[in-house]
C-alpha cells in the first residue's frame, strides 16, 4: 500500500501543476488588461480564455497519447509542457505571445484530467480507489491555494511582479516532471496492449500477497466481451457517457472556474481593496484545500452520492447568498463568507467527486476516451464560462449571474437523486457490467427526458437578455444608444463617468482621466477608478482601459498628472519621460465610520505615455492634516521658482502646498475665506498662469467649481484673478472691486459645466480646459443605463481685460473645425414674428455647429428654439429687456426622472443693453453650449429629446436683422 500511495501521490502531483497553472492567473489578469491596454472581450477570450482552450484540446485528444504511449509517458510529457508554458508566458512581452504560451500549458491541464485519474484508479485496490483518485483533486486545490499565496506573496515586488507570478510554475513542473520517470506502467494498460509478462511483474510490486491471475481473468473476462476497435459512443455505452456528460456540465454551471480565476475582482467589485482581495482569495485556497482533505477522507466512507448530495444543497444555499450579496449591496464581511461557503461545498463534493467518478465508469480499454470525453465537456464549458465573466459582469451584474449558477445547482439535485449511482467499493470491472445491463436502461428512459427537457427549458430562458439592474434605469440599451450617445462629446462606453482629471499632453497625444466607476452606471465612491481616453486633436476620442484603479487605501479620487521632464521625482528610467499622477486617496471605511482624516494625496507613474501606472510605494504623499474634504490635488510646475505647486480643496477654501520632487510636500498657504461663491466644498482647483490678452501682462486665474451653489442650481465652476509669489495667491486689486460688484465669476452659466480642469504640457502655452457635462443634482438619474456622463467639448481659455473687468473667455478648441462635412449660409434674414430657418433642416442638428450675429437689437426678447415632430423644444436667446441670456429646456423631452432637472430657466446676466450679439451653438445629440460674444459669457446644459431637434426658427416681435447666419453640419466619426 505505501508503494501505491507513493505512487498515486506523484501522479496526482499533475493536479497540483493543474491547480497552479489554472488560478495564478487570477493575480495578474487585471495588471496585464492594463499592460497591454486590451478590451473586456478581447482580455477574457484571448488573454485568459487562450489556455482554457489549450486545455479544451487537451481534453480533447488527451485519451490518444494516455492510450498509445501509456499513463505514465503521458504524465511525463504533460510535465514539460507545464514547464514550457510557464517560461515562456513569464517572459512574454505582448499579448499574443503571452496567450500562445499559456496555450501549451493549457494542453498539460486537459491532457492531466485524463492520464493522472486514469493511472492511479488502474493501480488502486476497490476499496481504496476513491481517497487514491481524489489525492488527484487534493493537489489540485493545494495548487490553488499555492499560487494564491504566491500572488499575495510577489503582488508589491515591482512593476514585473505578474512576470514572477506566472514564471515561478517552471520550478516545480520540473521537479514533477523528473518525478514521472520513477513510477511505473499501468498494469491495465499494459494488459490491454496485450503485455502480460510487463503487466504481472507491475500487479506483483503492487499487490505482491494476492493473486494477479485473478485480476488478468476479470480483465480477460472483460475484453472478451468487447468488439475490435470499439469506441465510447456505441449505444451500450451511452449511460456512462451520459453520466460523465451530467457531473462535468454541472461542474462547470456551479460557476466554480469563475470564481477561482476572477477571485481579486470579484472581492474588488464586493467592496475589498485590491491587497484584501488578494488575501481573501487565500481564504478561498484554505477553505478548498480543507474540504477537498474531508472529501478525500469521507469518499470511500459515505460514498459518492452522498458527497454530491451534501455538494447539491451547500451550492443552492451559498451562490443564492452570494447573488442577493451583490443584489443588495452587503459589503464587509458578508460576500467572504458566503463565498468560502460555496468552495467549501464545492471542495467536499464535485471537487472530489468528478475525477473519481469519470474514471471509474467506463471501461479499461476505453477508460481514456470516456475519461477524454468528460474532461473534454468539462474544459469547454470552463473555457466558455469564465471567458463571458468580465462581459456579464459589466452588463447584467454580478447578482444576476450567480442567481444563475444557484438556479442550476436546483438541476444537479436532481441529476444526483434520480440519476447518479454508487460507484463505492465496486471493482472496475464489475462497475462496467452494471453501468449497460437493462436496470439501467430502464432507470435512464425513466428520468432522463425530464431532467433534459427541465435543464433545457431553463438555459432557453435563462439565456435570453436581461433588462435586470437594480442600480440603473429601465431604458432599452440599444434606443438610448442611438438616441443619447453623443456623436463627439466624449463619453464611456459603459458604467459612471464625473470629474475630468490628470488632463496632460505627451508626444502628439492628448490624455483625458476622469472618475469612472467601470461597472455600473451609477457612482460607487468607494470603488472609483481613473478611466482613460486619448486623442490626437481634442476632438475625436478613443477609450483605453481602466487606468487607476482603487486599492485598500481607497478609492481613487480626482487630481491632476504632470509631465516631469526633467525627472524631479527619480521615476524615469533614463530614456523615458515619467508622467506623475496626483490623486486623492477616499477611504470608504473611515469615511463611514465617521473619521475626518478619510481622504489624503497619493501618486503613481507611468514610462509608457500613460498606458501603464505604479503606485508610488510609500504612499500617501501627503497625510490628512485633519480636514474633512481634503481632496482633488491640482499640480503644476512653477518655472521661476523651480518648484512643484499643489492647489488642494479644502473644504471652503484653497490649500498651496510646494515640492521639489512630487514626493515630499510643504503648506504654503491657503486663500478664499470670505471671497466668491461659498455654497459647497471647493473642489478640483486649477491654478495657472495667462497673458492678459494683447498684452504681456502676465495674471494668475485660479478656477474653483463649488457643490451647491451654483448660478442656476447645483454645481459650477468659479474664478479668480490675482498675483501667485511662489507661495501665495493673491487677488488682483481690480478684480476685488469687480468682484464686490459681481460676488462671484462663473465659468459657465449653465448647468451642466463642472469639475473644468486644464491640461498640462500643452504645446505653444496654450491653456485648454474640459469639464463634465452634468450636474450633482440629477448626474445619477438622467435616463440612460449602460453608462452616464460625458465631457464638455474642450476649449482654449483666455483672459480679456475689457475696461476695469477682467474676462475669462472660453471658446470651442479650432480643432472641431476640421470636421466640418458641410456649410449652409445665410447673409441676412429680417423681419418679426416666428421666422422659420429652412436651412437648418437640411443639416443634421444633432451634429452641429451655428453661427449667427443679432443687429440694431431692441429692448426685447429674441427667441431661437429647436423643436421636433414630437412637439418638443428646447429655447434659447436674449433678454434685452431685463438684460439676461436664457436657456429653456422645461419642454426639451424627459425632464420627470428628478424634479431638480429642469425646475426653471436657466439665466447669465447681461450688462446693460445690448446693440448687438455674436452667437456660437454646439449641438450634439444630448447638449447644447452657447457661446456668446466669443466666450465672454457662456452656457452649457444637456437635455434628453424623445425625437431628434430637426428644426431651427426664431421669434421677434420687432423687425430684427439677422446676419451671417453659418451652419456648419460636423461629421467625427
């Protein structure tokens, strides 16, 4: 016995490279997504799903070597293989090579199904073969649980780490490989290859005081009973194949691969940093590792179907708390637990059951076919399943595809109570008369049309799409698509977006971040990422990956990115320039429990032109100082001093801090006490310097945006004029008196212009900004689902000096003109009433840019308004009476789903009376920006129309001349 437990143990030590190989995936698949920048579906059916095929394969056509060449050489072969994979993915410096790599290794686990479960049930005695075999399944969750300690254990080792995380597998596939030389052939294989003598010297060293003519007649017996070339799918053999087809499907609709490749972001997505994740993961090797041992223990005790039983109703209960986890949004300690259930049941039952129970119902000399067979049902559907995770995840949610997996669980009950027999202590060749005599056939017409036509009934609707969010609206995904996705106006493909940040310019490309919650289209502050978008002109915008995403420090609030030319912060690499980002740090469990020093400020780098980012070790940067709102850090160089500057919001006012490294900070001072607008915390600060307009005159503009406290309800964004010494901001004097007049100077009049931040770096010194385009008071209600949020069309900023006021302007970048596919003119239209603009039907309004200047205007009020079939409107014009512009969206479309929407008309003071009037419009499908008289004032707001505006017209009551009408029809595709 102890020669066959040693043996058994190296061929089980398959399962352990089996276990190894299939979950230290799971460290590194969201830092390689990020690496290489590639897409949900792209990652999990290429990058992860490459070696689930490999093993498919494997599976597939594992039984022909396992036959022809034997178990053992099969082992010995699947031991290089592993060891190829892992040297060669480790070292892999792209995708492609990666997958095809991970590929091979791939081969090793599906081939390892079939040749380690079929060698040691052929060595092992009846009465032993189900602890022997399930040695097979223990190594596998020991494997598991290595490489989730091993993940947790080289995670913080560099920007390499996942390289250590994957090549580390060489090692001990070697020393197994070596291993499989030392044991022998199998003595049923060999019988069945018709090497007798080979066979009984075999059957001799295992089981040297019993008879081995005994067992070479039950075989004999066996093989007489058999046709030439005969294989598994002959019609006697169906009910094992049935057998074998039922415990892998189920298996893998468990969701059990899911879980153990996708084990950090499933944590992460439940509320767990990034390095809990990682250890709660270890929790979840622990627990399978421990249950896998009880079933190897209890499995030739209470038997097969009693384990599966026990397995069945632990599935049920354990994934339906899991599902209303998600459903519910119970965070803390909650999803761990519920999900160490799951493994737990898993682990005692189909985890030890399936490789026992496939190899024990068919017969030796077509063991590895059936076993090939089985393994082949159960790696595709492990190749299907977890692949289509990252997608189901982002579009139905992660409640939804576990109340799926429970759901099935309800099928394998019945599968195992009406289906299942006990293969307990029965000799295998006793096992293959019984599993094709006419008991079991009857057993099979009975039940199987039943289970078959249930299980199909439920994956004919369970597979049907779902509308089922219960963090978003019902809205049809593909109409608001095609009614509400801006044309140009940036905006995610899916899940939340808010503040713009780490706006820079690098190398001919311009990249926006900005507050991104990937996974659902509403705001998750405590799990919220820096989304990515590049482009090459401002205009045209390409989404990457997730760049930044939360960790156990919390989660990753706005800030800025710099480019540190000449490497102040030590980051670069001697041929890279280093990027820095600056963000805050908001830690969800202080915030919660109360604590005021919840948000502090923290950094990351990139050498790669920002594709790529590692967090600075020894974050944060700097500690909370006590400050409540403590947060958004604005960084920029400050040439004539030589020194970094951090505008940081605090509370109502503004906090300056100086560096010289971007690592090490000093308070400078603050401003804002008692100045400007006061109604919410001062957020995302941007201070800069600017020539005054034909001039050289140089002023700093410090933009402030405030929550509530708008001009119009809600968020905006302020600003101020002044003298920056290196250490303190100071108004400029006429501005003071500017600013007793007006209280407050706004960016923007309209409502949905916030957070508006400037990029870094940008060529020729020019200043752009961008904002988000909604508002705190309903960004989380507007009527759509697959995502919310979208940017403002950047613009170029300038500081006018028009008498003793001082101006920030702000104009749409000239980079949108290039995308001008067609002009209509019009020099002069003059008359009153309600004047349609034919003209304007042949552009397509929801792409457009207009044009027009009002002449000899009167004290009255000029009305345009943008309508549809729908009797829709969206207005907009001058009051040149009570001196105003104004903006009406109260009869745009969809205004009910939140009452602060549009409550009332949107107003931008005019002073005095007005003789005449430049207008710009920008119309995209959801939103209009006005600017008027070359920026000086400005309004920008978003509507939802039921119907496209398709046409133009405006209202006097006064003949009015309006000239130099241009419509300019954009096409940015």
């Amino acid at each position: 016995m102890n020669k066959i437990l040693i043996w058994s143990i190296t061929a089980a030590l398959a399962g352990f490279l089996f276990g190894f190989d299939t979950v230290v995936i799971s460290g590194a698949e969201r830092k390689l997504q990020l690496l290489w920048g590639t897409s949900d579906i792209f990652h999990g059916i290429v990058v992860i799903g490459m070696a689930l095929w490999g093993t498919v394969i494997g599976a597939f056509f594992g039984g022909i070597p396992t036959n022809k060449i034997g178990r053992k050489n099969t082992l010995i072969w699947i031991g290089v293989l592993y060891t190829i994979s892992a040297m060669g993915s480790g070292l892999a410096n792209d995708p492609w090579t990666f997958a095809i790599f991970r590929f091979i290794g791939g081969l090793g686990v599906g081939a390892s199904t079939i040749a380690a479960p079929a060698y040691i049930s052929e060595i092992a005695p009846a009465k032993d073969r189900g602890k022997l075999v399930g040695l097979y399944q223990f190594n596998i969750v020991f494997g598991i649980l290595i490489a989730f300690l091993s993940n947790y254990l080289l995670n913080n080792i560099g920007e390499n780490a996942w390289r250590w995380m994957i090549g580390i597998e060489a090692l001990p596939a070697a020393i197994y490989t070596l291993f499989a030389f030392t044991i022998p052939k199998s003595p049923r294989w060999l019988l069945t290859k018709f090497r007798k003598d080979e066979a009984i010297k075999v059957l001799q060293k295992i089981s040297p005081d019993q008879d081995p003519e005994k067992l070479m007649l039950e075989i004999k017996d066996e093989m007489e009973n058999t046709v030439p070339n005969e294989n598994i799918f002959l019609k006697k053999y169906r009910f094992p194949l049935i057998l074998a087809f039922c415990i892998a499907f189920f298996n893998q609709l468990s969701g059990i691969n899911a879980l153990l490749y996708y084990a950090p972001r499933i944590f992460e997505e439940a509320g767990l940093g990034e390095s809990t994740a990682l250890l709660s993961s270890i929790g979840i090797g622990v627990t399978n590792m421990l249950f896998t041992l009880l079933g190897v223990i209890l499995i030739d005790r209470l038997g097969r179907k009693q384990l599966m039983l026990i397995c069945s109703y632990g599935y049920i209960i354990s994934l339906s708390l899991v599902s209303a986890a998600f459903f519910f949004s119970w965070e803390g300690s909650f999803m761990p637990v519920f999900l160490f259930m799951f493994i737990a049941a898993h682990a005692i039952g189909q985890g030890t059951v399936i490789w026992v129970f496939i190899s024990e119902i068919f017969p030796n000399h077509l063991r590895g076919s059936g076993q090939s067979f089985g393994s082949s049902v159960h790696w595709v559907l492990a190749a299907v399943v977890p692949s289509l995770v990252p997608i189901l995840f982002s579009t139905i949610g992660a409640a939804v595809v576990f109340l799926f997996f429970a759901i099935m669980m309800v099928f394998q009950l019945l599968f195992v109570l009406f289906m299942m027999p006990e293969t307990k202590g029965v000799s295998l060749e006793e096992l293959s008369k019984k599993l094709t005599n006419k008991n079991i056939k009857m057993k099979l017409k009975k039940h199987l049309p039943l289970l078959f036509s249930s299980v199909l009934f439920f994956l004919i609707v369970g597979c049907k799409p779902t509308s089922v969010n219960v963090q978003t609206t019902s809205a049809n995904p593909s109409s608001e698509e095609q009614m509400y996705r801006p044309n140009f106006h940036f905006s995610p493909q899916k899940g939340w977006m808010n503040d713009p940040n780490g706006l820079f310019y690098l190398n001919g490309t311009y990249h926006l971040f900005f507050q991104h919650t990937p996974f659902q289209s509403v705001p998750d502050f405590g799990k919220m990422h820096w989304g990515h978008a590049i482009s090459k002109d401002l205009v045209k915008w390409e989404e990457l990956t997730p760049a930044i995403a939360y960790d156990e420090k919390g989660a990753i609030f706005s800030g800025s990115a710099v480019v540190d030319t000449d490497n102040t912060s030590g980051f670069g690499d001697g041929k890279n320039v280093p990027v820095v980002a600056i963000f805050t740090y908001n830690d969800m469990k202080k915030e919660k429990a109360g604590e005021i020093d919840a948000q502090s400020q923290a950094i990351a780098y990139s050498l790669d032109n920002g594709k790529t980012w590692t967090k600075y070790s020894n974050n944060p940067v700097l500690k909370n100082p006590g400050i409540k709102d403590f947060r958004d850090p604005k960084v920029f160089w400050d040439a004539k001093r030589k020194q970094w500057v951090m505008g940081l919001a605090a509370q109502d006012r503004q906090h300056f801090y100086g560096s010289k490294n971007l690592k090490d900070w000093t308070f400078l001072s603050e401003f804002g006490k008692d100045v400007g607008g006061h109604g919410g915390v001062w957020e995302c600060p941007d201070l800069f310097p600017i020539k005054v307009e034909g001039t050289n005159e140089e002023k700093w503009v410090l933009i402030v945006n405030i929550n509530p406290g708008g001009p119009n309800g809600g968020s905006a964004a302020q600003y101020f004029v002044g003298d920056f010494d290196g250490k303190t901001f100071k108004m400029d004097d006429v501005f003071t008196k500017q600013l007793q007049k007006e209280k407050v100077a706004w960016l923007d009049w309209g409502r949905d212009n916030y957070a508006s931040v400037s990029f870094d770096n940008v060529p020729d010194n020019k200043r752009v900004i961008i904002g988000w385009m909604s508002n705190w008071d309903y960004a989380d209600k507007v009527p759509t689902s697959a995502w919310r949020g979208s940017a403002t069309i950047p613009r170029e900023i300038q500081l006018v000096k028009k008498g003793n006021d001082y101006t920030l302007v702000n104009n749409p970048v000239k980079e949108i003109n290039k995308y001008v596919s067609k002009t209509i003119k019009v020099k002069n239209i003059k008359g009153k009433g309600k004047l349609s603009i034919p003209e304007a039907g042949k552009i397509d309004l929801t792409q457009a840019i207009i044009n027009f200047n009002l002449k000899n205007l009167k004290q009255e009020t000029y009305t345009f308004t943008l309508s549809n079939a729908a009797g829709e409107s969206l207005d907009f014009g001058i009051n040149n009476s009570d001196h105003y512009l104004f903006l009406d969206r109260t009869k745009s479309g969809k205004t009910d789903f939140s009452e602060k929407f549009a409550p009332k008309i949107t107003k931008a003071p005019l002073e005095g009376n007005q003789k005449e009037a430049a207008f710009k419009i920008i119309l995209d499908k959801t939103s209009i920006e006005i600017f008027y008289n070359n920026g000086e004032k400005v309004i920008t707001e978003i509507f939802f129309s039921n119907q496209p505006f398709t046409e133009l017209s405006v209202s006097l009551n006064q003949e009015t001349e309006l000239n130099n009408l241009v419509i300019n029809q954009l096409n940015i595709n």
